[in-house]
C-alpha cells in the first residue's frame, strides 16, 4: 500500500505541476539534466517521472521504467511519454515498495526526487536492493548546503514548502552515503546546492 | 554565475529590484528612535520573507535554487542595511532606493562569486563543498 498522504498530496499538485516547476528551472537546468541523462544505458529505472517534464531530454531510443507515486502525474505525463523516440513503461509505484527483484536494474535515474521522498535513506536502500552489483545511480538533486548564510536559509524555507511538497534541505548525498553507495562524483551545478550525484552499488558488500 | 546572458542579466536585474523594494518597505516602516538592533533584526527577517515571496513569481521565469537563494540573500541584507541606517537618522527617498540598489547588486555580486567557489565537481564526495 502507497503512502496515501504523499499519493494525495501529489495527485492534488499535479494538474498545476508545471505551471509550478516554471519554465525557467527547466531551461536552467537542461544542459545538466541532458548531460547526466546521456548516460543512460541498459536496464534503467527512472524514479519520480512527475509529469514527464525531464523526458525531452533523455536520450532517443532507451527503454527505460518509470515509476511515481501519483496516478495523476503519471496521466498528466502521458503526452510526453508517447512523444519520446523510444520505450516508457511508466508504472503508479512507492519507492518505499517496488515489487522489482533484487537486481534487476543496471542504473537508476532521479531528478529532483530526495527532496520529496519520505524516508530517503529507506529509499535509497530500496534502489540499492533493486540495482545490481556495480550497478549505478545518477541523481540530479536540490539539496541543504553547508555553507552560512546559506544553510539557515534553506532551513526556513524548508518550513513552509514541506507543507507542500519538497524540502530544500536534505543531505541527499549523506543519505546515498548512508545507504550503501559508493559516491564517484559530485559536480556542483549551482553554489553546494543544485548538484549532480554519481554513485556506484558496489560490486562486493 | 550562469554565462548565458537572459539569467545573468535577469538575476541582476532581480536582485536590484528586491533590494530597493525591501529597503523602501523598511524605509516606510523604521523610524528614528526605534532600537539600533531590533530594527536591524526585525527587517532583516522582513527582508528575508519579502524576498521570499518575491522569488514566487520571479521563479517561472529565472529557475528555482538560483532564483530563491540569491533573493532571499538581498531581501535579508537590504533590510538590515536600511533597518540600521533609519533607526539611526532620517533618509530621503533616494537614499533608501541608493541602499537597496547597492545592497542588491553588492548581493548578487558576492553570490556570483560563492558559486564560481562552490561549483564544480568533486571526486568521491570528500570535498567540503559536498552536501
């Protein structure tokens, strides 16, 4: 069973998502997403598909499993997916609760996810669990910094927009950490805040 | 600092125009009289608010993380700046828009600077700068 209360909250958010998400981050983020997303390669597993606005980017002719925890993003995705030069199986699934055996992925896609996620160092072991040994994992994330004035900041914002949705103050890459991965790269894309994370399941625990 | 010309242009412009909107909100607000440290406190948390709010709109077209950041940064800032001055003597009109300008475009200088610190990649997750 999905956690409703976060089902809900999303579902609600969806018909306005992208009015929301604004063209602006997109447009500023795009040549990182577009390079990160070019590694995509084999069995891949893209968590949060949101409504799909990440899919013009990803590279022509994957087939790749998408999963979100709202139905609702999940239709309002549905144009983009049929628009994309390749396959999406997209799924309604809580990451907290994929029924994919262990393994069965070789890398796993998250854009703008952990600061979402309810319990992201559960989730994170539940990507850990269904990639295989030397699999890998390339995040493009928001995260809390570690720098002053910056830290409080994100501290205070992260008191209003968690009634609606994200945090802006997470140590995702802690959290990857924290979860079993090996880190391989970080690169800062903007301040220690907007970040790419590249990391590895090791191949021997 | 992001190199393409629409979002370094238009977080300059962003961050001047909430500079001098706080400082004339706080300008409006303090008076002389009014304890040196709590209205430098009280607007620098009003400064930080109003420029979260203004991040709000200025979001759809300028991006997320560097739109809030920046904003937030000089609402806090400009307010405090203002905040202090007023409390200590009277300013005119054109003085508290000359505060706020400075104190945004001083602002995004510094974050322009931050970043070009702060990003880039590191390797294993070691680097300081690594959240």
């Amino acid at each position: 069973m999905p956690d409703l209360v976060t089902q809900a909250k999303w579902d609600k958010i969806a018909p306005k998502f992208d009015a929301m998400a604004g063209a602006g981050a997109e447009e500023r983020w795009e040549p990182f997403k577009r390079k990160l997303f070019a590694n995509m390669d084999g069995r891949v597993l893209f968590l949060a598909l949101g409504t799909g606005l990440d899919i013009p980017v990803f590279p022509a002719g994957k087939t790749i499993t998408a999963i979100d925890i709202s139905p609702k993003m999940i239709e309002q995705a549905q144009e983009r997916i049929a628009a994309y030069d390749g396959t999406i199986d997209a799924q309604v699934m809580d990451v907290h609760e994929m029924p994919f055996a262990e393994g069965s992925f070789d890398q796993v896609f998250t854009s703008c996810t952990f600061c979402s996620v309810q319990q992201p160092v559960e989730g994170l072991k539940a990507l850990h669990r269904v990639l295989r040994p030397g699999g890998q994992l390339f995040m493009f994330e928001h995260t809390g910094s570690r720098f002053y004035p910056f830290r409080p900041m994100m501290d205070l914002m992260s008191m209003l927009t968690e009634r609606m949705g994200p945090a802006m103050n997470r140590m995702t890459t802690d959290n990857v950490r924290a979860a079993g991965f090996q880190i391989v790269e970080v690169n800062n894309v903007y301040l220690d805040v907007v970040k790419t994370i590249s990391a590895v399941k090791p191949d021997h625990e | 600092m992001d190199h393409r010309l629409y979002f370094a242009l238009g977080d300059f412009l962003a961050n001047l125009v909430v500079g001098v909107l706080v400082a004339l909100a706080v300008w409006w607000i303090v008076t002389p009289g009014w304890n040196m440290f709590v209205a430098m406190f009280a607007m620098m948390v009003l400064g930080m608010i109003l420029g979260m709010i203004a991040f709000m709109p200025i979001s759809i077209k300028l991006g997320a993380m560097e739109t809030m950041v920046p904003l937030m940064f000089t609402g806090m800032v400009s307010g405090m700046m203002m905040g202090m001055g007023e409390a200590m003597m009277t300013h005119s009109l054109a003085e508290a828009v000359g505060v706020g300008a400075v104190a945004g475009a001083g602002n995004i200088a510094f974050m322009w600077i931050a970043n070009s610190l702060l990003r880039g990649v590191t390797r294993d997750g070691k680097s300081s700068a690594d959240a």
